[in-house]
C-alpha cells in the first residue's frame, strides 16, 4: 500500500491558503442544486495536509495565478486546482503566482465544472481568522 491514500499538499506560499477536504456534514452550502463532494479549511504556512485526509485540491483565489508543476498556466482565479488521489505537490508564491511542484494536477476548473464550492473571494479572504473547524487537523 503507498504510504499516501489520498492527495497531500504543502502550503509553502507564506499565507494561508484554502483546500478542498472531507464534506463537514454540518456544511449547507449546495452546489449546482445539490450538496457539495467536499467542504473548504484553511492550510497555513508551512502546513501538509496529513496523510490519510481526503484532500482534493486547493482554490485559486480571485487574485491569483497558478502554473502548474508542468509549466501549464499562467490560469486566473478563481478555480479550482484539482489533485488525485496519491498525488503530493508544494505550492510556493512568487508575487501573485502560485507555482506547484512536485506530482501534475488534474486540471484547473471554475465555478460549475466541479461539484465544489469554488468561491469568488480574494486571498486577503483567507488570511482573516477562522473558525477551528475550517482548521486542516495535524
């Protein structure tokens, strides 16, 4: 069995960043008219997501550029980035860019093309205080 199940990022940008994780069954945000696949916590600098958490991904917030490990992009926010399983990646911040290494993505995805609650806000959005359940556990 590989020693990760599921996808693994770390947050390497020096702000905190938003991921897709397990759905919080206490979430009511719908998506395209029904419950979202995942749910949204927050990642902080210097932060892996842990091995055996369902991660799929992390938003690209309205301010933002990601290029991809291979050089795919410059790709505008908001979307979202999506990664399967086994699957690890650094993200690292050089001006407005988010730039990934380590394993490719699945593709970059806005609003409506995943069942994901892709939201339209700005990185300043994330930086703000949250409640611990939006928290990606240690």
């Amino acid at each position: 069995m590989p020693d990760i199940l599921f996808a693994r990022i770390k947050n390497s940008t020096g702000e905190n960043i938003c991921v897709f994780g397990p759905h919080r069954q206490e979430d009511a945000k719908n998506c395209n008219n029904q419950s979202c696949d995942n749910s949204t916590y927050i990642l902080k600098p210097g932060q892996i997501t842990p091995l055996w958490w369902d991660c799929d991904g992390f938003q690209l917030p309205n301010d933002r550029y990601f290029i991809s490990s291979d050089g795919r992009g410059p790709f505008k926010g908001p979307g979202a980035i999506k990664y399967s399983d086994t699957k690890f990646v650094e993200i690292f911040k050089e001006e407005n860019n988010y730039k990934c290494v380590g394993d490719t993505d699945d593709g970059f995805f806005r609003r409506g093309q995943l069942n994901w609650d892709i939201s339209e806000e700005n990185a300043t959005f994330y930086q703000r205080p949250f409640d611990h359940q939006y928290d990606v556990p240690n």
